[in-house]
C-alpha cells in the first residue's frame, strides 16, 4: 500500500457553462520515506493539486488516499509549506511557530515547546527576530518563518508548494539542505511542487511533470540516479544529472511550445470591415 495515493483526480471549477476542468485524471502514488518532485508551469494547477493532498479542497471526482484512509480536511500529519507565507500579522516570530507547535504536541510542557521553537528559529537562521512581528520583516524572513513552523510540528509528510521561490540564493539553497537534512534523518515522506527542475533534481527521487492547464495532468516520471548525499559543486560534472535534467526540460518546452500551438488555433477573429472614415465627410 503507498503511503500517498491519488487515483483518478478531476477537479472542476465553476458550474454548466462557466465550469473550468484544472485538473483531469491525476494519478499519483507515493511510497512512505520517499521525496518525489512535480514540475510544471505558472498556472498549470499545482497549488490546487497541494490543496486537495492537504485536504484544503475536496476533488469534483477520484480519492485522494493518505496511509490508505480518504483524506477529509486539513492534517498536522501532513505538513504544507506555502508559497504565501500565511502568518499571523500580531504574533511574533516565536510565537506564529508556538501555536502550530501547541496544536501538533498538546501534551508537552511549556518548556518543550519552547524548546522546539527556539531549535527551527535557529535552523532558519532567524534566533536575533524571534519576537519580531510579520511586518519588521522583510519577504524572504517571513518564507522562512512559515518554513520553521511547517518543520516544527514534524509531520509525516512534508508537503512544499514552491516555498522557497522567493528567497535569495544563498538562503534557498541553506534551507533546500536543512529539509534535505530533515527529511534524511527519519526519511519522512515528502512532495515539492516546484517549477525549478534543477531543485527538483537536487532534492528528489523523481521528477513528474505536470502537464499545463485547463484539464492538466501528470506526464511520465523521470527517475533521478544519483546516491546522496549530493553535492551541488559535482553535479553540473555527472552524467546521469545532464541526461536526466535534458530529457526533463525537452519534455516540458515540447508540451509548452504544443500548448501554444494549441492556445494560437483557439483564437476566432471576427469577420469584420473597417469603417471607411475618409467618405464620410
């Protein structure tokens, strides 16, 4: 039994005439300890994919299956770090970490919880801002905020919605390292929505595309050869990494440039006859 199933996923928008398909036929199945990649194009409805995992959404038709039971509604067990960063504007860095860490481990003391904070403070390298508010800082530090507490109530699985997009390099690649380290320390299962094939191919398993919207589906899975831990410095060197991540976006420029194609055809220009403004007057 996989750990994560999706078994033939539509989700639909909208009703009769204005009803728009995102997602048509996804199937899905992910094994417990394992870290799969999905990557795909602005709009091609991965967020809305993450939401019906985490039981945000419920699917217009299909299951989604966690450890064999249907999901219904949202999870500590299935931890999702967000594009937004979705905190709360009044409480303080510690304290917006606190309250996921309460709700996960509500038969822990005070000082435990406290402890818990202050070690994925430290881990995103924000000990100096713990009782800073939202708004004294600046985007990168609030991503990284929502990236500790996701972490902090140690879920079963971890579920990342491009949440490091908006961070400096520097910053991603520490904290691409920190959930690498995470997830290798009990192989908890994880998901990374991205549309980065070269995070994909640093941190995952397996790559699968996701094929562009409306009715978007999964394409083939691309398996990633390489043994970990992986070094960023010897990867550009591997042969394995340039064949895989050359297969990887030659398929995803085929199905973009098909989708033009496709979006070009669609377009109807009325049969119209300009005004002749000259003989009017």
């Amino acid at each position: 039994m996989a750990y994560l199933e999706l078994n033939n996923i539509n989700k639909t928008y909208g009703e009769s005439d204005s009803a728009t398909q995102v997602l048509s036929n996804i199937n899905l199945s992910i094994e417990e300890g394992e870290f799969v990649a999905i990557v795909g194009f602005t709009g091609s409805g991965k967020t809305t994919l993450v939401n019906l995992i985490n039981g945000l959404l419920e699917p217009t038709s299909g299951e989604v299956l966690f450890k064999g039971e249907p999901v219904s509604g949202t999870s500590h067990e299935r931890g999702v770090i967000f594009q937004n960063y979705s905190l709360l504007p009044w409480l303080t860095v510690g304290q917006n970490i606190l309250m996921a860490v309460k709700e996960a481990f509500p038969k822990k003391s005070k000082v435990e919880l406290n402890e818990i904070v202050a070690d994925y403070v430290e881990m995103v390298s924000l000990t100096p801002a713990i009782n800073k508010r939202p708004k004294e800082l600046s985007g990168g530090m609030r991503q990284r905020v929502a990236v500790a507490r996701a972490l902090a109530m140690k879920p079963e699985m971890i579920i990342m919605d491009e949440p490091l997009g908006a961070l400096d390099a520097l910053t991603r690649g520490n904290l691409q390292d920190e959930i690498l380290n995470i997830w290798g320390k009990d192989k908890r299962t994880a998901l990374l929505i991205t549309n980065d094939v070269d995070e994909g191919l640093y941190m995952a398993d397996r790559i699968i595309p996701l094929k562009p919207g409306p009715k978007a589906t999964l394409g083939p899975e691309f398996r990633i050869d390489i043994e970990r831990p992986r070094d960023k410095t010897e990867l550009n060197d591997n042969p394995s990494y340039k064949k895989t991540r050359n297969a990887i976006i030659e398929y995803l420029m085929d199905i973009g440039n098909a989708r033009k194609s496709e979006a070009k055809a669609e377009i109807i220009l009325p049969d119209l006859t300009p005004k002749d403004f000259v003989n009017q007057f």
